[in-house]
C-alpha cells in the first residue's frame, strides 16, 4: 500500500483542482469557515494543508500569522506558487507537530482531510496528543474528515456523488481504522487520482481528543450556501445526509 506521502507525490496539481469545485463553494468551504470563526489577529496553523486553500482562506479571514504545514514536498512547492498573501509554508510530517520546535504557539489549527490517512485509533491517539502540544491554551482545531455514517450500513460501494469522487467500501459493517478507496476527479475520459483513507467513528475521535487533553469537543452541524434554489436542491443531501464532518476541539 502507498505511504500517504507517496499517494501525493506526483497528484499535486490534480487533487488541489478538486477545490474549485461547486460542492466546496457551497458545502465544504461555508461549513469549515463557520467553525473556524473569527481569526482575526490570531496565530494559525492549516495542517496537511496541501495546495494552501484553507490557508488562504484564514488569512482572508485576518489571521495574523498562518503557517501552512504538509508532508509533501510537491504540495508546499504548489502552495507557495499560488501564495500572494505572506503565508509560510512547512514541510513537515503532521504527526510528529512537536518536531516544528512551536509548543504552544498556534490559536487554532485546522486540519483538512488530514484524520482520514491515519491508519490506527493509536495513532489517531498520538496524533492528538502531539497536536496539542503546538496549540495554545484555550486554542482550538477544527479538523474536517468524512462523515461515518456513509459506511457504517457497509454496502457504500461505488458512491459516485456530486464531490467528483467514488468511494469504495469493503462490502462490510467497517471497525475503526479499516481501509477504503477514494477515487477523485473520476470522469467519462479519466480514471481519476487513487487514494486510501480510513474509516473512524465520530465517538472514537472524540474519545482521542479528549483522552489527549482537549475539551469543549462538539460536531458542526452542515452549511449550505447556495446562489440558486436548484443549487440548492443539488446539494440538499449534503445536509440531510453529510459526506463531511466538521470536527472542533479546545485545548483546555
């Protein structure tokens, strides 16, 4: 199985293009953005931050300071080559936060599909533990991953929906930490980009956060900014029955 560092090395360019896609105008992006709140003069951090689109976007929102961090060279190479706004951008393994030498620096670090690639609740568990080590006291992250309720019937088999991705389960009831397939920008003339993520309950992640420290842990629920009424329409599943999960934490 590719490591997920390998998974990106040569699909920068093509997984960034998935955030110009309607369903993060109208879904993802509002959804992210209400939890992140107000950032103005605030330190943060956009973790496994790929092509810097959430980096941006909480410098837009007046970050003070953002630092992009992510594991592959080719993505901080593209991130920085779309920055015009002063962000920093780090190569670095976000499971290992602790090794930047920043304790206790950030207010808020946000995290955009970065749960998915962790392949145990053990390391989800360290994972949370050596996040907290970088956030300030009474900071915060927000962390978004997919929703567990679309693979916990276990017969999601090739879901194609209006994200661009086809998501393929293993035909039975998941346990945290199993494998799944996500294929992204799949058309009629491409197969798309091949990715493995890992399924976790919305209890077991909690029960990680707080195990490492954090409190005040609560599921934001979906946003729908819509221009049209069928717009609207489009994506109504979106909130009745959610691909993503909006996840945030305090460091108490």
């Amino acid at each position: 199985m590719e490591s997920t560092l390998d998974q990106y090395t040569d699909k920068a360019e093509h997984y960034s293009k998935l955030k110009e896609r309607d369903w993060v105008r109208v879904v993802e992006r509002p959804t992210v953005l209400r939890a992140l709140g107000d950032l103005r003069n605030l330190t943060c951090m956009d973790m496994a931050c790929g092509s810097g689109y959430y980096a941006r976007q909480m410098k837009l929102l007046g970050a003070a300071e953002v630092i992009g961090v992510d594991y592959s060279p080719q993505m901080i190479e593209l991130a920085r080559s779309l920055d015009d706004l002063s962000i920093t951008y780090l190569t670095q393994d976000c499971e290992r936060l602790e090794e930047l030498g920043m304790p206790e620096y950030f207010d808020v670090v946000f995290g955009g599909w970065m749960i998915p690639y962790i392949p145990s609740v053990e390391r989800v568990s360290r994972f949370a533990q050596n996040l907290r080590s970088v956030v300030k006291p009474g900071g915060r992250t927000v962390q978004l991953f997919g929703n567990e309720n679309r693979f916990s019937s276990g017969n999601v088999v090739d879901l194609m929906d209006a994200m661009g991705q086809r998501f393929e389960a293993n035909g039975h009831v998941p346990r945290d930490g199993d494998p799944y397939k996500v294929i992204i920008g799949a058309t009629g003339d491409s197969p798309g980009v091949e990715l493995i993520n890992h399924y976790y309950t919305h209890p077991t992640i909690k029960k990680c956060f707080m195990e490492a420290g954090f409190g005040e842990c609560k599921f934001h629920s979906i946003v729908l900014q819509a221009k049209t009424t069928a717009e609207r329409e489009k994506y109504r599943e979106f909130v009745e029955d959610p691909l993503i999960t909006v996840f945030e934490a305090k460091n108490v």
